[in-house]
C-alpha cells in the first residue's frame, strides 16, 4: 500500500497536469493521527481565486481514498502566502520540457523592476516578447519566442 504522503504528493495539478502539488510548493504537510489513522493534509493555495483549489483538495482525497485513508481532512493555510519560488527544481524542469517557461524570480528589488527576458523552453533564446498577460490559464502568461517564432505560456511569478 502506498503511504499517505506519496499517495498525496502524486496528485497532479488540474490546470498545469505536468506536475504535482509538490513540485509546485502546495503541498505544505501530511499527518496521520497515530490513534485514529485519520490524515491531515496541509495546502497553501497558489494564485488566489484559482478555482482549481477546490479540485485539488477533491484530488486529495480521492488519491488518500484509493490508498486505503478514506479518513482525511484537507486544510488550508494561507500564511506565509504562497510564491513561485516555492516551485521545486524538479517542478521548473517538468514545465520547461513540457513547453512552459518557468517564472523567474518573484522577488523584485530596487526602484525599477528589473526585465528579465523570459528564455523560449524550445529553444532555449532569450529573445522573446510577452504578446499577452494571460495565457491558457490566468496563472500564465502567452510569449512569443523571436527566433523559434512559436508561442509557448509562461508561469506568472508571484
Ligand atoms: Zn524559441
């Protein structure tokens, strides 16, 4: 039997299927009372409003339900706010081979915001121009790249 962990880190994100609430730094904790063997799941929504919370905590339960935990609440913390920077390494890798540009850091700092060209992840060059701020989702952003001359979504950085 798949431990509750796994069976909840698996869960793949509704809106970007590549990867997993893990990968995307929702996943803040999971617990089993050790009396009751009820599992607590800890969540930290990404964009707020992003109606795809409700089905990721569906999900949740539905893997712990499959992995023999049908005992399981699904909480939500707010604080510290979630970021893209939560996102893992392995999380970034998956968007980019799946075609998505990862989001750059989202910490700005000085008086001007500094313009990071967002590089292409089908080929990798950096000149590329935002033709819209909302992708295929309002978590991303349409791009173009100039040299491939294909579109591809970026992940917001928040
Ligand atoms: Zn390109």
């Amino acid at each position: 039997m798949r431990t509750a962990r796994d069976a909840v880190a698996a869960v793949v994100d509704p809106e970007i299927r590549v990867v997993t609430i893990e990968d995307l730094g929702i996943l803040r904790g999971v617990a089993a009372d050790p009396a009751t063997g009820r599992i607590t799941v800890t969540i930290t929504p990404t964009y707020s409003g992003c109606p795809a919370m409700d089905v990721i905590r569906a999900d949740i339960r539905a893997a712990l339900a499959a992995a023999g935990h049908p005992d399981a609440e699904v909480r939500t913390v707010f604080a510290p706010a979630w970021s893209t920077d939560w996102i893992s390494a392995a999380g970034r890798a998956k968007l980019a081979e799946a075609g998505i540009a990862p989001p750059g850091p989202a910490t700005r700092t000085g008086p001007v915001p500094l313009t990071l060209g967002v590089r292409c992840p089908r080929c990798g060059s950096v000149d590329t121009e935002q033709l819209s701020r909302f992708g295929s989702t309002a978590c991303k952003a349409l791009w173009r790249c100039r040299t491939c001359r294909d579109p591809f979504d970026q992940v917001k950085p928040l």
